[in-house]
C-alpha cells in the first residue's frame, strides 16, 4: 500500500510543481521585492546599492563578461562594449540619427569637407569645451594621438583596417583636425563613425593612454567624453554600475542634447530568457534586449506597466537594419541556377512562415534591402510599379501587393485587436508585398531545370532525391533560426527533403564566409542608410574566392558584373549624387532578378521597456529615436528619461 | 504472474502503457505529428485534442506518442549495448589481470578523461545536420560503456580472490565461461542498475545534445520536445500540457524502470527463498 | 617489489591517460569547420556591426598572426606541449586576447570547486545512507519515504528542475535571490553571508538530483550483500542489526561508490553549464562552453588539459587506494 501512496504523492508533486510556476503571476503583486533589499531609510534599494527610484538599470546583450577588469576597446578581450561601455563611456567622432536616417556629429562639431578635389584631404573640427570624465580637457590632441596610436600598432586588430584608410590625421590646433587618406575616399564619416551599432574608432584620452602600452594596457578604469563613469562592477562579470558625471555638461550629450535623467545606469546580465522576463514582472529591469514573442506575450499580461514599439499587435519595431532571409551558395550546384533560386522562392509560403516564425509579427521585404521605414520611402515603395511589371524568363510575374491586406485579414480571423485600417498603415507595418506562393510555375521552373517529380518527391537532374540542408545558427539569433525551420516546413510540403542544421556561433559563420553551405539562413543584407553603398559592398564578385577558402565579402559567390561594376562607380560618387539612389535601385532589381539570397522579412525586435520606474521611452508614438539598447547612441536617449516617482 | 509483488506490478504496469503509447500508437495517426500548423495553436486539453495542441499547431498527444517511439530506440539501444560491452569488457579486464587488463584500462581511462562536449560538437558539425536517430544512438554509445566498464572491472577484481572462483579455474573452466557463468551473477544487480539508469543517461543526453545541435530538432524526440516547448517559454507562459507532457513522461518511465528493477530482485529473492 | 612494479605500472597509465587524451583534444577542436577569427568576425555580424570587406581581410590576418595560428598544426601541437611542460602557461585566450588563459581559469575554478565539491560530496552522503536504508531495511516506512523521494526526483531533466526551483523560490516565494550579486570580499561576514544565500539555491539542485544515482546503486549493491551468507551467520550469533549494517555492509558496499565518488570528484573540474547558466552562478563550465563556441583553442586546451589530469588522477588514487580499502584485492 505505501508504494502505492508514494507513486501518487510524487505524482501529484510533479504535477504541484509544473502547474505552480504558471499560474503565479495573476497573484504577484507588482512591487514584489525579488533580489532586492529594503533601504533603511525610505525608498527600495537595488541589490548594488543605489537607491531603485534612481536607477535605470538595462539588460547585457552579449551577456556576462570573463574578465571584467579588461576596457580597452582596441583588444578584442575586452568587456563587450554593448555592455555600458559604448552606450555610456566612449565616444566617437559621428553618430547616427536613424529616423531621419543620416549621420550627425558627435565629438566631431563638423563633417569631414575635403580640401581639394582629390577627395584625400579633408578637415573637421571638434566640439569646444568639452572634458573627459577626469577633468582634463578633450582636444585634438587626443584625437591625432588615437590615430596614431592605431597607426603605429601593428597588433591591434583594428589597425590594418585603419592604416589602409587613413595616412595621417593631424590637430591643426585645439579644434581642427586634418586627415589625409590612402585612397580618394567620398565615405570617410561613414567609415570612421557610427553607422549601425557602433564604430571601432573609438577616441582615447591621451593623456593616460600615452603612458601605456597599448596592446597589454587594461584601461581598468575607463575614462571618456560620455556623460556617465564607471563606478562600481562585478568582480564576476554579471553587472556594472555606471554613475552620472558631476560634470555631465563638459559630457558631449551634456552639451549636445542635455542633463541625462538616471542618477545610475545599472547594465546587469540576469542570465537565461525565464529569468530576464521574472526579473521584468518583478520591476527589476527597466530595459530588455531581445525576448522572443512568446516571453513578450507573458510579459505583457503580467506586467501592464511593460511597454513594446507598437502599443498594439505587432508590437515589435521592424526598424532593425539587417533583414532575414534564405542565403544560397550560388556557386554549388543547382543552386548556381537561378532558375532553382526562383522556384525555391515560390515554393515560399511567406504567410505561413511569417505566422510559425513570430506569430505575423514581420514586415515583408522583396529587395535586399531591409524595410526599414526610411528605407521603405526610398526604394521598396518607388520600385513597387517595377516589381510588379518584373517578368521571370517564361514571363510568369511573380510579384503580388497583397500581403499587408491578407495578413490583417488572416490575423483579424485569429481575434488579433488593434490592427491598422487604411492600406497607406497597412503598407508600413507589413510591408509592400512579396512573391506569389505558386507550386504549380514552382514546378514548371524546376522542370525546365531538369528536375523531376516522382511520386509526391522531386528528384535531382540526376535522378537522385533532393536532399537540401538549411543552416541555421543555434540559440543565438532566434528569428533566423525559427525561420529556417519555417521556410523548411513550408519546401518539405512540396516534396522537397529539407534538413535544418543549427550551428553553435563559430560553425555557422565559418561555414558561410567558406561556402560550405548549400542554403543557409544567413543575413547579408543590412542597410540603413539611403546611401547603402557601404553595405552592399559584399556583393562585388571582386571577393569571390573558391570554396574552402575564407571570403572577405560576397560568400553567397554569386558573381555579377553589372553589381559588381555599379558599385565601383558608386564606389567614386558623393553620397549626396541624385545617381546613388538610382544606381543603388538598379542593384536591387538585378538581385530580384539573380536571387541569390531571397530576401523574407525584416527584423522584428521585442526589446520593451517597463514604464514603472522610468518614463519617456522612445515607441512608435514619441520616436525621436530607435530603441537600439545596445548601440552607442544610448548616451543620446538619456536625457529624455524621466523618473515615474515610484 | 501471481507471486509478483506491488512494484513489479506497477512497474510493468506503466511501462506497458509506455510501449503500447510509443510503439503502437504512432501507426494510427495518418498525419506526420512534428508538422507545424496542422492544428490551431495553443488550444487546452480536450475531447479532440487529449494533450492539447503546441504554439507551433502540433497535437501534443500524437506529437508526445511519436516522440516516445523515438526516445525508446534510442534509450534501450544505448543502454543495451553500454552496459553489455562495458560489462564484458569491465570483467574481462578485471579477471585476466596483465596485458590485457592494462590495455582495456588504459582505453576505458583514456575515454572518461576526455569530455564528451567537444567530441559531440565535432561529430554533429562534421555530419552536416543528418544526424540519424541510429547515429545519435552509436555516439552516445561510445560515450557511455566506460563507466561501467571500469565500475565492473573494481568488482571482478574483488570477486577473483573468492574461493569458488578458484575453484572453477582450477577445474578448467574457460575464461568466458567463468565471466559469464561465475561472475556474471554477482554483478548483475548493479548492471542491472546501470541499465536502467544508461536508458536515463541516453535519454537526457539527447535532449542536451538538442539544444546544442547536434540532434535534429526537426526529429521528435522527448528531448527535442522539451526543446521546443522551452524555446516557445511553456512554462512562464503556462503551457502546461506542453512541456510537462515530456518531462512527466521521462520522470515516469524512469520510476517504472525502476520499480521493475527492485520488484524483480525481491521477487527472485523470494523465488531463491531468502 | 609486487606494490612497486604496481605503482610504476599506474603512473605510466597515468601519463599515457593524458597524453592521448590532451593530443585528442589538441587535434579535434582544430578539424572543426570553424575558427577563433571568423567566430570573432561572426559576432560582430552578429549584433549588426558594418564590416567593410577590406576591413575583415586585415582583421584576419592580424589576429592570425597575435594568435599564432599561422603555423602547421603539427608545429603548433609540439609548440604547445614545450610551453606547457616548461612554463605550466596556456598563452592567452583567443576570444578574450590578451587575457591570460591561466587567469581565467583561475578566476572560475574556486566557484567550481567550492559549488561541486560540497554538493557533491553531500549528495554522496546523503544518498548512501539512503540506499542502505533502502537496501538493509526495506521494510521500515522512514527509508520508503527517503527512497521514493529521491528516486522520484533523479530523472526529472536538470533544466527543468532547477528552472522550477528558481520559480518557486525566487518568484512566487522570494526567499532567495533571482540573480547573484555577492557583497564584500575576503572573510568578512557580509561575503561569506552572500555567499552563502546566493549559492544556496544551486546546490540544492544539484543536491537533490544528484543522490538518486547514488540511492539507487547503494541499495542495489546492500541488498545483495544483505543476503550474503555471512551477514546470515552474524544474525544466527546474535549480532545486532545497526552493528551488522556498520560493520558488514557498509564496508563491503562502500567500495565501488567510493570508485564512483573519486570519478566524480574529478570531473568537477569541467564545471556544471547548466546551473552556472541558469543560476548565473561563475565557473568553469561556461568558460569550456564558451571557448568550444567560440573556437578558443587555447581556452579550451586550458581547461580542458586541467579537467583531464583532474579525472586521471582521480583513477590513479582509486586504484591505488583499492587494496587498502578492500584487503581481498592485491596490487597488481
């Protein structure tokens, strides 16, 4: 009888303990003290010691750091610079305003102006009156001195890169710099500052670095224009405390935008994703980087104060720079047929995936330029009309402008509240359109290719099955992961034997830059700026190297002159030239044509803030900016938070 | 039957269950159950759904059935063929003593020191994502037969300074013959043990190596179950049917095991007259 | 003579052990289709970072030439076996140059230690009384209670377990800390109080799946002394219960767990990923874990070079403490 009793008692335990975790969070009240300890004075405090109400404290993308003493950008061991450093320390010498999409100064006052008509040199000044976080004044000095820092140290990894662009960079005098290139440059803002995410050109004051040896020096206690200085970290990795500066108008945020709001900064790791949304019910993170849809759905019901882009459905921000998609091996048969490309796309679902990938949360992209909203404007919108006249080889045309419409359709039939009403909305969240979902000229395609179907399989020209593998990387980027499995469900339904491989991190890029893929759910396609030149550089076939060996750019090794000569010539031209935009459009509709990477959605990023601490976030409504956490624009944002008075 | 007791009942009682759930359910289901979208998404236990459905549109019963089938393939292929090579290889060493003895230590040592992550992260990379259930099975194989075989290789060496032992040497018995006749018996309770819990060990691994990607997470498996169901945050979001089918199922067939495992030794005990 | 050709025999076993093992673990991270430079490039790619492609080319070749990558395999094997032997030094890590690799391990290792030596040993202990009890005395209701509760707990998957611990004591009870943050340092009381309430929660886990095996094997391998016949002959004397299962039990069915202990104590040194994930607990289990994802070869042979001595050595002193625990067995 006890053995019976036993069996039921652990029955009903497991059963206690599953059911348990779930159903807490109605009950949870919303100022639940977690790992937090009660100040003996008023206010909460945090577990570091700040007082709650005075602390912004931000998610760590790249997660904990092994040696947390180590800050010198210049060395790749150092605390990832996502992890407060760039946000809130360095500076750089531009920044980027991604709503207007265009670059703005930062400790540079001016843009680059050449001097002559060689495009070899030029001269900017820098921003007056300002300190680093020590005291002691910024001026050109510190510039000139980081380049040539950069110039003479031949082991610094950034270094090769930078003595191929800049000879020399001079202080005229205390605000005037002058540069001079290896090559005639029309770009050189964009290669010295912030475009996405960050830069590597990152100024060091010369005063404490002079000193050192730049290659061994672990610049323990950063100093930097930003507005805020370290002031206490995690001997084991997982936290660092960064604290206004005193001084924060000598800051270039304090004397560009303002006084930032948070007293503290607080960047914490809090460890896997079950953990990062308890801690943001718990109010215990005010900033979340990347949380998949499903984590945004439980965040949202348990934590009414939780705020994404969108107040309603699909609530992610679609301004990511980088869109997702299926990349080929162009040079590994049949995928060196575009023909297979082509049939491979109409095969494509694109509904269906966007649904099993993130719930419909996805804006549609045709070109390979990711639909961003300044993006959109100038070129998916303008080359709509083209798209829609654009004729496959058997004059089959395969584009269709109704997604945006089918989808609020299908997600209204789903109970979806909140969707946009007139077609202009539509257009924006869920993008211009896509590619027909069509078996039947699919399999037309095929044939012609040689292909035959047997039975409900297809089989290779050869007779043999088609077997393809789809490369997905592991946990670490999760919508390319699920859409590989999406896109993989979707060519498994039509007879074709699809493997997903998932690649821990170093595999998967390994195996794109040496071709030992066949597809792969890689992302070579980023852009923000109209001018993308600078990112479709890649695709020059000049990179193109055999399989096996690493390829610098274009490893998708599809070779293409018409790309390949249009960029050399956007290479020469003024990012300001009315030819870019044309010439940059006619790239896309040569990659429409060619297919080497079929191009699928855009990014959508769930990184919610909770409005119970702080107010004034960046969202749809108030968008004076992305809400890019781990990019070096952070600094920028700050003065616009405000505490709640909670 | 009659003479069994409680937990020998139990025990096959709920393997059954198991085995009949794994085995021959998956033949009644026309479908393909790891198919995304065949089913609305997230719907609760019903009369038409038993478990429930997944946020990916799979029927979490069909889908937990085929998983099973997978799951036991691999466990009892691991477990049988560890346990059985370890063992003769344990007691071989074990009883020969010299040469022999140093060369199977030496292999046995060389693969318990060397982790298995790296290895398993190789040979996932190095077969290009059409990892095999079979495959999955061998490598966990490899990975698996030195514990007992150096576990029963200490017990031989005990076992062979008992008398009776020397006895059957001296009455020229062979080799293979002693192991299996003589010493055999007086490990089999712990290899029996270990069987059971290899079938664990097998089972577990898999769902590790699923996450890193060495399995295919496109094949059901209990693993590669839970695999999903937390990728998809089950458990905050309370999905139980989800992620707790898997778990309970693992937990569950472990305990029949075991209850199998003791109930059979107090019923052969008993059988003996002890 | 017999215990010293023994003992040489070991120690040639020994270094044999970790000679193959440290050689395959040199050569298999290096046929792995991925490297330190490009897993670097990747990360950046990663978050989004523009890279010129003139930029990756110099990128490549600097880190390739400050890693010392450049040379043959066979060259860099001998190269790293000299440094070794000479210095005890690994070099510096790959994913976080120039910091050094013994640094790093040395920084994690006492986490480690501290964390999988008590709950290892404590889960040791408390599972072999319980699978005595089990084993011994299968009828008395105590020992049915412990067994069902640790047989039940053992296969419930890690992950699941301990994310269920973290729920239910760290969100619907918050009696402990959802992240660890230690306060103070050295032996003053507030850090070794942090310590002690930030690791409290990671060794239950482990505590709590980690006896099942142990009950387990314990109560398989007492019942069967238990009908041995002199365990027989001791009760026909008139020999107590408690003084039978002390003296005559316990020894003989100590044995092989005792083997198991000492393998296990040794693989402590390849850290617990999982709980020093979950728990964001420090270790060496997420430094092998990282530098495997990473490409970081000279990470992983650091700590991976420590892990293997660490579980030969472990045979080594089984083997060698065999016969003094079990007089039946000669050294030989």
């Amino acid at each position: 009888m006890r053995d019976k009793a036993w069996i039921v008692c652990y029955l009903m335990a497991i059963f206690v303990l599953l059911t348990a975790c779930t159903d807490s969070g109605a009950t949870q009240p919303p100022a639940a003290s977690g790992g937090n300890q009660e100040a003996s004075g008023s206010g909460k405090m945090t577990d570091v010691g700040t007082p709650r109400s005075e602390t912004l404290i931000v998610d760590i993308l790249s997660g904990r750091s092994p040696d947390p003493d180590r800050m010198n950008p210049y060395m790749p061991g150092a605390v990832a610079m996502d992890s407060g450093l760039h946000q809130l320390i360095y500076a750089s010498m531009w920044e980027i305003d991604t709503v207007k999409g265009e670059q703005i100064p930062d400790l540079a006052a001016t843009m680059p102006e050449p001097l002559d008509d060689t495009n070899t040199k030029f001269r900017f000044k820098i921003q007056e009156g300002l300190a680093w976080s020590d005291g002691v004044e910024f001026t050109a000095d510190d510039v000139q001195y980081t380049a040539d820092m950069l110039l003479k140290t031949k082991e610094i990894g950034y270094s090769g890169y930078f003595s191929s662009l800049v000879k020399s960079m001079k202080a005229v005098d205390k605000t005037t710099i002058e540069v001079e290139t290896v090559q005639p440059e029309t770009r050189l803002a964009q290669k010295l500052g912030v475009v996405i995410w960050g830069t590597s050109f990152r100024v060091m004051p010369k005063h404490i670095w002079e000193k050192e040896d730049p290659t061994q020096f672990k610049f323990t206690d950063p100093v930097g224009v930003g507005p805020y200085k370290l002031s206490k970290r995690d001997p084991q990795g997982n936290w660092f405390l960064y604290e206004k500066r005193e001084d924060w108008q000598k800051s270039d945020v304090g004397k560009l935008v303002g006084e930032p709001g948070p007293r503290y900064v607080l960047f914490k790791y809090f460890g896997p994703e079950e953990k990062r949304i308890v801690a943001a019910i718990q109010h215990d993170m005010d900033i979340l980087q990347d949380i998949t849809p499903e984590s945004w759905e439980v965040l949202r019901q348990k934590n009414e104060y939780a705020k994404a882009w969108y107040e309603n459905f699909p609530y992610a921000d679609m301004n990511d720079p980088c869109e997702r998609g299926m990349s080929f091996n162009a040079s590994k048969a049949p995928y060196d047929n575009e023909d297979v490309r082509w049939a491979l796309t109409l095969l494509t679902d694109i509904k269906n995936v966007s649904m099993a990938t993130f719930g419909g949360m996805l804006r549609v992209s045709p070109i390979i330029l990711p639909p961003i909203s300044v993006l959109q404007e100038t070129y998916h919108k303008p080359m709509k009309d083209w798209l829609k006249e654009f004729q496959l080889s058997d004059g089959y045309k395969p584009f269709e402008d109704t997604y945006a419409k089918d989808m609020v359709d299908m997600l209204k039939q789903q109970g979806i509240k909140g969707l946009p009403t007139d077609s202009a909305e539509m257009e924006n969240t869920f993008g211009v359109g896509w590619f027909k979902y069509d078996p039947e000229e699919a399999t037309k395609l095929l044939e012609k290719a040689g292909f035959k179907k047997e039975g409900d399989k297809w089989l290779l020209p050869d007779g043999s099955p088609w077997k393809l593998t789809i490369n997905a990387p592991a946990n670490f980027e999760v919508q390319s992961m699920r859409l590989a499995f999406a896109v993989a469900d979707s060519w498994r339904k039509n007879g074709i034997d699809v493997n997903v491989q998932q690649m821990d991190a170093a595999t998967f890029w390994d195996s794109e830059s040496t071709g030992n893929f066949e597809v792969g759910s890689y992302w070579p396609a980023c852009g923000l700026l109209p001018d993308s030149t600078a990112n479709l550089q890649g695709w020059n076939k000049e990179y193109i190297v055999p399989n096996g060996q690493q390829a610098p750019g274009n490893r998708n090794r599809w070779a293409n002159d018409r790309v390949s000569g249009l960029l050399e010539g956007l290479n020469a031209m003024e990012p300001s030239d009315p030819k870019v935009i044309a010439d940059i459009t006619e790239i896309n509709k040569e990659m429409v044509k060619g297919m080497p990477f079929i191009p699928m959605f855009g990014t959508s990023k769930f990184v919610p803030v909770d409005t119970y601490y702080w107010q004034g976030f960046q969202n749809a409504e108030n968008e004076f900016e992305g809400p890019w956490w781990w990019w070096s624009q952070f600094k920028f944002y700050t003065p616009n938070y405000k505490p709640s008075g909670n | 039957m009659k003479n069994w007791n409680f937990r020998l009942k139990a025990g096959v009682a709920i393997l059954a269950l198991f085995l009949i759930l794994g085995m021959i359910f998956p033949f009644f289901y026309t479908g393909n159950p790891i198919e995304w979208g065949t089913y609305p998404k997230n719907l609760k236990p019903s009369a038409d759904h038993w478990f429930g459905t997944t946020n990916l549109g799979q029927d979490t019963f069909w889908l937990l059935a085929k998983s099973l089938q997978n799951s036991f393939v691999i466990g009892l292929l691991v477990a049988f063929f560890a346990t059985v090579i370890g063992a003769l290889l344990g007691l071989i060493a074990g009883f020969k003593g010299g040469f022999i003895d140093r060369l199977i230590t030496l292999m046995t040592d060389s693969f318990i020191v060397i982790p298995s992550l790296p290895i398993l992260i190789l040979l996932g990379t190095m077969l290009k994502g059409r990892a095999s259930l079979l495959y999955i099975a061998v490598v966990l194989i490899v990975f698996n037969w030195p514990w007992p075989a150096r576990q029963l290789r200490a017990m031989a060496l005990s076992l062979r300074e008992r008398d009776f032992i020397n006895t059957a040497v001296f009455s020229g018995s062979g080799t293979f013959k002693i192991i299996v006749k003589e010493i055999f018996p007086f490990v089999a309770g712990w290899s029996l043990a270990n069987f059971v819990n290899t079938i664990l060990v097998a089972i577990g691994s898999e769902s590790g190596l699923a996450v890193i990607g060495m399995s295919s997470n496109e094949k059901a498996t209990l693993g590669t179950m839970i695999y999903w169901a937390n990728q998809h945050q089950a458990m905050l979001a309370g999905r139980w049917w989800w992620i707790g089918s898997p778990v309970i199922a693992i937990a569950l067939i472990f305990i029949a095991l075991f209850l199998t495992m003791t109930g059979y030794q107090q019923y052969s005990a008993l059988r003996r007259g002890k | 003579m017999d215990f010293y050709k023994f003992l040489l025999s070991r120690i040639l076993t020994f270094i044999l052990v970790v000679f193959i093992g440290i050689t395959a673990v040199f050569f298999v991270p290096r046929f792995l289709p991925s490297d330190p430079v490009e897993a670097m490039i990747g990360q950046m790619t990663s978050k989004s970072a523009f890279l010129d492609p003139k930029a990756v080319e110099t990128l490549r070749e600097t880190l390739n030439e400050s890693f010392g990558l450049q040379g043959s395999v066979l060259s860099q094997y001998l190269g790293f076996f000299k440094r070794v032997l000479l210095t005890q030094d690994f070099g510096p890590s790959l994913a976080n140059y120039p910091a050094p690799v013994n640094e790093l391990i040395g920084r994690a290792l006492p986490w480690t230690m501290g964390l999988l030596l008590t709950s290892t040993v404590i889960s040791w202990l408390i599972g072999n009384a319980i699978g005595l009890l089990a084993g011994f005395r299968k009828e008395k209701p105590y020992s049915k209670a412990l067994e069902a509760i640790s047989i039940a707990l053992y296969p419930i998957p890690y992950y699941i377990f301990a994310l269920v611990l973290i729920m239910l004591f760290s969100y619907i009870f918050p009696v402990f800390p959802l992240t660890a943050t230690f306060q103070g340092a050295g032996f003053t009381w507030e850090h070794i109080r942090s310590l002690i309430i930030n690791s409290t929660l990671p060794a239950l886990s482990m505590i709590l799946v980690g006896t099942g095996w142990w009950v387990i094997s314990m109560k398989t391998i007492s019942s069967g002394i238990a009908e041995e016949d002199y365990v027989h002959f001791a009760r026909l004397k008139g020999v107590k219960e408690r003084k039978i299962m002390s003296r005559y039990v316990l020894p003989n069915a100590a044995l092989p767990q005792v083997t198991m202990l000492a393998l296990q104590l040794g693989a402590i040194f390849n850290g617990a990923l999982v709980t020093e994930i979950l728990f964001g607990y420090p270790g060496v289990g997420t430094l092998i874990y990282n530098s495997i994802l990473q490409a970081d070869y000279n990470l992983i042979m650091g700590t991976i070079t420590l892990s293997i001595i660490a579980v030969a050595g472990a045979t080594f002193v089984v083997d060698f403490l065999y016969p003094f625990l079990d007089p039946r067995v000669r050294y030989k």
